[in-house]
C-alpha cells in the first residue's frame, strides 16, 4: 500500500515539472492495470434445474418454505434461456431443414444395400410442392424441394426385401394419400353374345363401341361409315386399329357417338375400336401400340382469344 503512494506521489511531481503541452499528454496516458488473482479457485455454477417439480427446486436450492420456492421458481423461469429443441429453430425453414437432414442421414445410413434394377423400382406419386409448404407452413422453395424429391427417389430404389423399416416409414410420409400408379383399369370382357363393349374419346366426343365377330360390316348411329363421314381420313381414322392390324373383314363394328365435329368423333372411335379389339385379342397390343391408337390424345383446341381471329391469328389490318 504504501509502494503504491509513494509511486503516485513521484509521477505527480515528475508531471509537474514538464511542460504544459507533455504534462497533458502524461495526464491522459492510463497505465496498464494489472488484476490481482483471486484466493479462492473459480467454481462454475450449479447446474438449473428446469423441472416443474418446486420441492425438488426447495431441496437443490436449500430452502424448506414452499412459498418461497415456488417464488424462486418463477423467478428462475423469467431468467433463463429456453434452448429450442432443434438447432434448425433459428433458420427460415426449421422443419424443412430438419427433414432433409433426417432424410440424408439414412441415405449416407443405408446406401450400400442392394438396389434394384433401373426402371423396376416401385412408381411412386409424391407430394407437390404446394402440398409440402402447406403442411410445414414454411417458404419452401423449389430447388430445396428437388433435392429433398431426389434422396426420396434415391432410398425408394432400395431393394424391397432388403428396405429398413425407418425408411419405409420416411418414404410414407412424403407419398400422396391417392397413388394413381396403383390404380388398374378395369379390363374388358366379353358378354355372352360375343360382343365387346368400350368407350373412346377425343376432344369433347364421345362413342360407345361394340365389337363381334364378323364380315366388316360398320354402323355409326344407324348409318354406315361412308354415310355419316363423308371425308376419306375420317373414314380411315374410325377403322385404323382394324387396318393396321389386318382384321377389317373379321369384325363387325357398332358405334354410338355424339359431341364435338367429325374428327373428333372419328378419333373417338378408333380409340373404343382399339380396347375394343384388345378384349378379343390381347396379343395386338404391341401392333396397335405402333400403330397410336392405343392411348387417348388428351390435346385439346385452344380457345379463341378476344381480339384476334382465332386463337392466335391477328386481323389483316394489324399485319398492315
């Protein structure tokens, strides 16, 4: 103590003999402090306790009033720091973050089990994206969901005998409720008549045909194909599955058809012709599958749009 006063005493006098300009200098410069080292060892604090339990807060904290502890208690709770659950919880997508961290952790987890050939792992319909967002409430964009789709993808090719149950249960969760992959059209029989009945359509027509064994005849509404088209593709489009399968003078044709114009009532048609046909004999469907008469054309006219002549052609003078 007294070392201390006797130095402060010299650079005051030291001080006061500079000059004013340097004495000011001196006055401003701090020396360095030095912090004397505690007696005692630092000890950390005891751990808190977060249960709701008070008399095992009394009993930690070594008060015997219930009263009191339950003070402290709420006391303890306005002062602490929740920590969240998930460290997600502090980015703008938690649950999205959790989930493809979850998802990539059993991929890294499982990817050296057996796969299944390409083109013959099960066909799965997942979630939209707006599906996605809607459940997780969270701006999810669309190249983090592509990347989340692809590790689905990549854990959906595991083998089937071989796939862990935390992956099966992984993939249901992303999966739509409806899967259209496992719907099955119904197939066709034929009645005891021999008649094959099916329904084409194309555009906004309809038909219902009827296919049996026979000479080639072919009614259309009571009228036969020359009388109700008098266009030669027509014709040719209503028949197509029986001629490029060689089969016009084997089956007779009936057909019910109504809406839409003459092309599409004939695309209809050949479309019922062909299911129609396949009921008879299943081995054509390689034949008319070349042939494009197998599938439905879902296209469609496009609408006439105000202002323009039809759906995109402009008016003469606009050219001009």
């Amino acid at each position: 103590m007294e070392s201390t006063i006797l130095r402060a005493g010299f650079r005051r006098a030291i001080t006061s003999s500079y000059s004013p300009a340097k004495r000011r200098v001196l006055i401003h410069h701090h020396p360095r402090r030095s912090y004397a080292t505690p007696a005692e060892p630092i000890r950390a604090a005891a751990p808190i306790n977060f249960t709701s339990d008070t008399n095992q807060f009394a009993r930690s904290s070594g008060g015997n009033n219930n009263s009191n502890s339950e003070q402290d208690y709420e006391r303890l709770l306005h002062r602490v720091r929740i920590v969240p659950a998930s460290p997600s919880y502090f980015t703008a997508t938690p649950r999205y973050t959790d989930d493809f961290l979850y998802l990539s952790s059993l991929y890294r987890k499982y990817q050296l089990l057996p796969r299944l050939a390409p083109g013959t792992e099960p066909r799965v319909a997942w979630k939209t994206l707006l599906e996605y967002r809607t459940e997780s409430g969270e701006p999810v964009r669309q190249k983090g969901y592509a990347i989340m789709l692809s590790l689905l993808k990549r854990l959906n090719k595991i083998h089937t005998a071989l796939l862990p149950v935390e992956v099966q249960r992984a993939l249901q969760r992303y999966k739509r409720r409806i899967q259209p992959y496992l719907n099955r059209a119904k197939p066709i029989e034929i009645d005891q008549l021999g008649r094959a009945r099916a329904v084409g359509r194309r555009k906004s027509s309809s038909a219902v045909v009827y296919i049996v064994e026979g000479d080639g005849e072919c009614l259309i509404n009571g009228r036969t194909l020359t009388e109700y088209f008098g266009r030669l593709h027509d014709r040719e489009s209503a028949v197509w599955a029986l001629k490029a399968t060689q089969r016009l003078d084997k089956y007779n044709v009936w057909s019910v058809v109504k809406g839409g114009g003459t092309t599409g009532q004939a695309e209809a048609i050949t479309l019922g012709v062909a299911k129609a046909l396949l009921a008879h004999e299943p081995d054509l469907k390689a034949s008319l599958r070349r042939a494009g008469v197998i599938t439905r054309d879902i296209r469609r006219v496009e609408r006439k749009k105000a202002g323009k002549l039809k759906a995109r052609k402009m008016p003469a003078w606009v050219k001009r």
